[in-house]
C-alpha cells in the first residue's frame, strides 16, 4: 500500500507507534537513532529479564517493520548525510520539544527546501505553539491536561494514572492518520506539508462524548471504580463473574433500557428478582432516578441484584446468554485469555516472529485491519541496534567500502 514510500524516523518512545503504522501499510521506515542506539531501547520489561539494548519489549512493541541506521546528527556530517536521504524521502516523523529539531538544522522549513513534497510530521505534548509549549511532559500530565484523567481511580480519592502510558500511543496514531492525509493532498497537488500532533488534544478525544458535558450544560462525569457518577447516579459497569469479572452496559433510556430490560428479564426467569424489579420502567429510569420518583437506595438494591447474579455464572455463561438474548455482557478477559482467543485465532492476529539473534521465534500482535485488495504483509520484528545501517549508506546513498568504514571509525554511525 505505501511499498514506494520512504519515511525517516526521528521519534523516540513518545512516538514509535507511528512509524510502525506507516511500516506495516508498506513504507521503507528507517528507524534513525543515536549512535547508542535509541532511549526506548533502555525501557523495560526485556526479554529473558535479560537488560540488553536488544531485548526491550517496549522496543519490540513499537519498532517493528523498521530498519534501523544509526547516525550522529549532532554533527555536521551526520546531518549531512541526513539532509542527503530526505532528498529522496516522503515523510519524516519526529517527536522532540518544540524547535529543537530547526534549532539543530532539522526542522521542517529547512527540509522543505530540500524536497517541498515532504510530509514531515511533529508529534509533542501541546504542539508547536501556545502558552504550553513548552511545558514539560509525562502520560501522567498529559492525560491530566487532556481530561481522561478524571475519569481514572476511586471517587474518594485524587485520580490515578494508568499503569500503561497511553498518551503517545493516542498522539502516534493520530499522527500516523494526518501523515496519511497530508498524503493524500500531496498526491493531489504534489506538495508536502507540517503537520502538527498535540498529545494533549489527542487523549481529549478518549474523552468521548463527555468532553461535551460543560459546553452544552450537562451533569459533568465523575470518576468511580468500575462505573460512572452521574450526578447523585453511581452508575456500576463491572459486576463479578465465577472465574472473574464480567462488563455489562447497565444504562438506560431508549438506546441502550432494552438491553437493561432484556437482563432483568433474563434474572427474573432465574428466581433472581421479583416481577416488580423486573417490570420497571428501564427507559425513563435515568429520570426517576433523578427527579426522586425512584429512591437511589432502589437502584442500588437492584445493583446488588445484578451482582448477586453474576457471580453465579462463568464470564463464558454469560456471555453465551449475552449472544443468545441480545444483552450487552462481555467478559473482562485476561492477557492469558486474550493469547487463547478464539476470536483472534480465527482471524490469524497473532505472528510468530523469528528472532535469528535469540535462534527461536516470538509471538507477535499481527497487523492492525484486514485489507481485502491490498493485505497487510507479515510483521518483522523490531531492528537490532544499526543492524540496517551498512545497507542503507550503501543502496540508499552510494556510500562506498571505505566511507562506511570511515563513517564507523569518526563514530558517526
């Protein structure tokens, strides 16, 4: 899909993803790091818990489809031969503080003079501009900043960060869409342009729809473990399984109270509640709970029914009656679980990925969509620090023997 297409890759951990995305639609990545190798390579968990520049899992996660060639662009030469492979590149990606890459020569004004259809994309906390430009940045900040945060921890006490940062995979993503799009308007019109990614916008839409709440004068959302507040509403999510948890959608109004009417039936047939639990009116309960036509210690007794009932079923068992009576019931899977799924195997998701430097394969996630007319190619894994380098000065620039060696021996690469 991008086979023709050549991107340079100046990201470090906040924006590998990426790179990989434009990797496995096709593009030629190369992977640019330092000559001792990128700081991702430094994040943990490793492989083996052997802590290796090679081994690293966030690496592997976030590197694959690459090559990797290591230059010095805090030389001059280094940036020469930099400046050389935009003239024949299509995108660069790049996630340093605001400026420092124009600082350095590297910027997107200065590259565009050398190949005005280059797409060069910036991905950084709050963009380019602004009051916050510069501020400094961690998941933890930025998910605070962009709000998901309030929705994250117990409703007695601060929000919690997440144990995965999430806000530069939201900003890689994101990044990887406007390449394509600034694609597309180069195939149009043959120019390139910046684009311009702010994290901190990007997790706001993680938001979804409750970002809205204060501008259209709604009751705003608060957070509480395993649910929503809505108001004096502690609206419940998750509700415990024999073998686990299990997430069920128990809303209301006329979207989503069918489903909620279905389950009750559902626990009703079962011995589970009376007929006068069952028969309430799950379409307008959101208002009765509201105007005080229906006490909240009511539904959190009929909370605790659900509760009483779930727990005497598999998260297989319900989720076998949530198929078969049109409940919205999913269980809450483990990452053994995600690794048997059924539902994955199906569709081939998981790869094996040989590993020639650890002499046995890894298992891999496999591509993100399944495209009919122009299919995903396999995942390679994630490159070895400069493994690709040699090549590339070689077919990309016409390096020869002896200025590879030299380049080598002046620790440029």
């Amino acid at each position: 899909m991008l086979a023709p297409y050549r991107v340079l890759d100046l990201t470090d951990e906040r924006g590998l993803l990426c790179g990989q995305l434009l990797g496995m639609l096709g593009a030629d990545v190369i992977q640019i790091e330092p000559p001792g190798g990128s700081p991702a390579r430094r994040l943990g968990p490793f492989a083996d818990d052997v802590v290796h520049l090679d081994r690293s899992l966030y690496w592997w996660a976030y590197a694959r489809s690459k090559r990797s060639l290591t230059l010095d662009l805090e030389r001059p030469r280094g940036r020469e031969l930099f400046h050389a492979l935009v003239a024949s590149a299509h995108f660069v990606v790049e996630s340093d503080r605001p400026g420092a890459m124009a600082a350095r020569g590297l910027g997107y004004d200065g590259l565009a003079a050398l190949n005005p259809a280059l797409v060069y994309v910036s991905i950084t906390p709050f963009g380019q501009a602004g009051p916050r430009a510069g501020w400094a940045d961690a998941d933890l900040i930025l998910l605070a900043a962009g709000g998901p945060l309030v929705l994250t921890g117990d409703a007695d006490r601060p929000p919690v960060r997440l144990p995965i940062p999430q806000a530069y995979l939201h900003a890689s993503a994101d990044a990887a869409v406007g390449a394509m799009i600034a694609h597309h308007e180069r195939a149009r019109s043959g120019q390139g342009q910046h684009v311009d990614v702010s994290a901190q916008q990007s997790v706001a839409l993680a938001t979804q729809s409750y970002i809205l709440c204060d501008l259209v004068g709604h009751t705003p959302v608060r957070r509480s473990a395993g649910g929503l507040v809505n108001g004096p509403i502690h609206l419940r999510l998750l509700f415990p399984a024999k073998d686990g948890h299990v997430a069920i959608t128990f809303l209301f109004g006329s979207a989503i109270g069918p489903f909620s009417r279905r389950l009750m039936e559902w626990i009703c047939e079962e011995g589970g509640c009376d007929a006068a639990t069952r028969d309430k009116d799950w379409i307008a309960y959101t208002e009765l709970l509201l105007s005080g036509a229906e006490p909240i210690a009511e539904f959190d007794r009929v909370k605790a029914v659900v509760e009483a009932f779930t727990r005497t079923r598999t998260k297989a068992e319900l989720l076998d009656a949530s198929l078969a009576r049109g409940l919205l019931i999913a269980p809450v899977s483990t990452l053994d679980e995600v690794l048997e799924s059924p539902q994955l195997a199906a569709r081939a998701y998981w790869q094996d990925v040989p590993h020639p430097e650890l002499d046995r394969t890894v298992r891999h996630p496999g591509a993100f969509a399944r495209f009919g007319a122009s299919p995903l190619g396999a995942t390679r894994r994630a490159p070895l620090v400069g493994e690709h380098t040699d090549e590339i000065l070689r077919d990309v620039l016409g390096v020869g023997d002896a200025g590879r060696a030299r380049l080598r021996a002046d620790g440029i690469t």
